[in-house]
C-alpha cells in the first residue's frame, strides 16, 4: 500500500524538500502540503492522509492545536517534526494525540522509516532525544491537569511493560530486558493499549509518566 502524506510546514522551501524526498521514496506520496495549522486541519478532514509531517511553530494555529483537531475529527496519524530537541510544545503535541516526533535534520532514511513507522499504527518513541524532553516535561504538571489515570486491572508483569515502554525501549529491546519472546511483548502491549484506553505507543509513555511507574 502507498503511504500517503501531508507537509503542513511554514516555510515553503522545507514543504519542497519534503515533498522531494517523499515522492521519490518507494511506497510514499504526497496527499497535500499546508503551510499553518488551520489548513493543515482542513486538508487532513478532507485529503485523508496516512500521516501529517506537522511543524510546531506556525502563524495562526500552532501544530500542537492542529493535531488536536485532527485526532478528534479523524483517525489520521500526526508526527511532529521541530528544530528544537527541548521543545516544552512536543510533549504537549503528543498529549494532543500525535504518534512521534522528529528533529528536521534527521537524516532522510531515517524520516522516511519514521513515516511508515507511524502509518503502521506504532508511536515514534524511541531515539534519545525524545526520552530526554519527555524526562523533561512530564514531570512539570498542567495547571488544573486531571488527575492521573489509575492501573487498575493492569497486572504485574504488564506493569514491567508499561515502565520500559515509558522509559522508550522498543519491543525488541522490552523482549531481551524480560527474557520474553517478541510475540509475547506484543501481545502485552497489545493489551496495555486496550486497558488504558490509549491510542498508541506515545499515549503508553504518558500514562507510564503520570501513573508514576517512571519516576
């Protein structure tokens, strides 16, 4: 299956770049470009995409409240891409609903991979940088934040899980920690994802956060 994907960036030369790189990948295609995040919700409602390439710091209506929209009105996935490898917005980006999020100057394979990551339905979790900003920002409250969610009914070993996905280790990695099979990881991640009501991957991390399993 193609991929299909929407720029929604400010600047119109990163927008051709990415486009570029997209079109010329094997299994991707451009749905779109949007250049502010008002657009960016429009063309998502009606165009479709498989995932958003969403920047975060655009004029009018910032990424962080496009991928609200987004997710609230459609089931198409958002990764985010900033310059900033601290940025206070990301965290609050993927409590908005978004998959993952890059740096812009991640080599190309490397986005392109990213890219079909998300599409498959996985969160984008794993590459030092984000666990350092979610290190960063989970531990700085909301004003008027709800409180945590609670894990009741998640059993013990589920718990292990739900720490190392927080802690960003991948499937493969969770296996080798636990002494446990790849299928049986995925499964109990699998049903991590249905216990606590969360979208993907990313919401784990944020719940693994809040619930104080990573401190």
């Amino acid at each position: 299956m193609t991929v299909r994907v929407l720029i929604a960036d400010d600047q119109a030369l990163l927008r051709g770049g990415f486009r570029a790189l997209i079109e010329t990948a094997p299994g991707m295609a451009v749905a779109g470009e949007a250049a502010d995040g008002a657009e960016a919700v429009r063309a998502a409602r009606d165009l479709r995409p498989d995932v958003v390439l969403m920047d975060v710091r655009m004029p009018g209506t910032d990424g962080i409240e496009a991928t609200r929209r987004i997710r609230a009105e459609t089931d198409v996935r958002v990764l985010i891409l900033t310059m900033f490898d601290l940025d206070s917005y990301v965290f609050a980006a993927l409590r908005a609903g978004a998959s993952g999020f890059l740096l812009k100057d991640v080599p190309p394979a490397d986005l392109l991979a990213a890219v079909h990551v998300v599409a498959s339905g996985e969160g984008l979790l794993a590459p030092t940088v984000t666990r350092r900003l979610i290190e960063e920002f989970a531990r700085r409250p909301e004003p008027g934040r709800a409180p945590a969610r609670r894990l009741d009914g998640v059993t013990g070993r589920e718990r292990e899980v739900l720490a190392l996905v927080g802690r960003g280790l991948s499937n493969g990695e969770i296996a080798e920690h636990l002494h446990l099979s790849l299928a049986t990881v995925k499964t109990y991640v699998g049903r991590l994802l249905a216990k606590l009501h969360a979208r993907d991957r990313a919401q784990l991390v944020i719940v693994a956060y809040e619930t104080g399993l990573v401190p």
